[in-house]
C-alpha cells in the first residue's frame, strides 16, 4: 500500500488563530485549505490574499482545494502563491488538461476532483497529467458531514485505474473521515486523507493526525 498521508482541512480549525492552528497539526503531511466562492458551491470561506498569509506561516505544505467557478482563470494564481498542490473541479474546468498542465509549469502539482455523483471514468485518460485525484466522499461545501459509502466503488475503479496506468498518482479523499470510515477508505485503494473536524475537534489535534495515520496504514 502506498504511503498513507493525512492533510487536515483547516475549515474545521479557529480562523482568528490559524498561526496557531497550523502549528498544532505541524505532524501532517500537508494542510487542505477550502476555497469556496458561494457560487460553484453554497458556501464562502477564504480568498488568493489569505492563502497567501497562511503559505507564509505554514509549518507544513500547502493543498489548496479549489471550490470555484471558472477555475480555469482562478487556480493558476494559487500556483503562482507557492501552494505545494492546486486542486481544481472538473466540474469547474472547460479545459482541464490545458489548466493541470499550466499548474504543473508554474510549480504546483496538479490536482483535480470529483464530486460523489460525477463518474471517474471519463477521466482516466487525464490521469498522465495530474499528480493528485480527489474523490468527494461528501457533497463539497461544508464540513462535518458524513461518509458516504456509495462513493467507495469510485475509489476501487480510481486504483485500479491507477494502478494498470503506471502513473504515480495520489488518490486523495475529502469528507466524513475518522478513524471508522478512514479504514474503509484506505480498503478501496486511497492513500491521502483530508479530516476537518475528526483532526480539530480533537483535543490533541497532533495526536488525531497520528491516530488517523495508523488507522489508515492497517
């Protein structure tokens, strides 16, 4: 099994101490920053200028999750922020080969999600120009919502696509993770985890980010 990598979403932390917050979670692997716009998806969280705060003090690497309209003309200036990973939607992208590749050429590895209800399978042929596949296991916008388990078939046919492609892709899962449903993920073949609440509602979010690692490297 791959490695098996834990980036908390900062959507669950105090957004009046996200210094102190990163520093808590200074064992992860990377930290998932929301971008909504309240139009791609029916919420607003934070913008370009804050990303840019946060890549400045971050302990760890950035993976901007970009939930917005017209993310062909948005995400490259994320990439130009120095974030180690740019996620964009496919359901977001009119050219979403040309916007992987322009992310790639300006720093970022490229990533590209899906909602639970959009099938994996006509992108498969992207998979050479992405570095990170995101699988919603929730419906994108807010936190602390639950796993949905109709999404693991998604998951296994992602691997496998994976796997039989040659390519090193992380297969990355956003939504309803703890240390239940962690287990059931990382079986269907992900090998990156992004928990919210599960991580800051702990009381020891360093400990939560251990504990969730161990449960998904069974």
């Amino acid at each position: 099994m791959a490695q098996c990598c834990i980036n908390p979403s900062i959507l669950s932390a105090d957004f009046v101490n996200l210094e102190a917050e990163l520093r808590r979670i200074s064992n992860a692997d990377a930290v998932h920053v929301d971008v909504m716009d309240n139009h791609f998806v029916p919420n607003l969280t934070i913008g370009l200028p804050v990303v840019q705060r946060i890549q400045a003090v971050s302990p760890v690497p950035l993976d901007a999750h970009l939930m917005i309209a017209d993310a062909d003309r948005w995400a490259p200036g994320f990439a130009d922020a120095g974030v180690a990973s740019v996620t964009f939607h496919a359901e977001a992208s009119i050219a979403p080969i040309k916007l992987a590749r322009e992310l790639r050429a300006r720093g970022a590895k490229a990533g590209m999600a899906l909602r639970p209800g959009t099938a994996v399978e006509p992108y498969l042929d992207m998979l050479p120009e992405l570095d990170l596949l995101l699988i919603m296991t929730v419906e994108p916008g807010f936190g602390g919502q639950s796993f949905l388990d109709l999404t693991l078939p998604k998951i296994r046919r992602a691997r496998a696509a994976i796997d039989g492609s040659g390519v090193a892709v992380a297969l990355q899962v956003d939504g309803g993770i703890t240390e239940e449903t962690i287990v059931r993920a990382a079986e269907a073949g992900a090998n990156v985890f992004v928990a919210g609440s599960a991580v800051y509602g702990a009381e020891d979010p360093a400990q939560a980010v251990e504990r969730l690692r161990a449960a998904g490297s069974r």
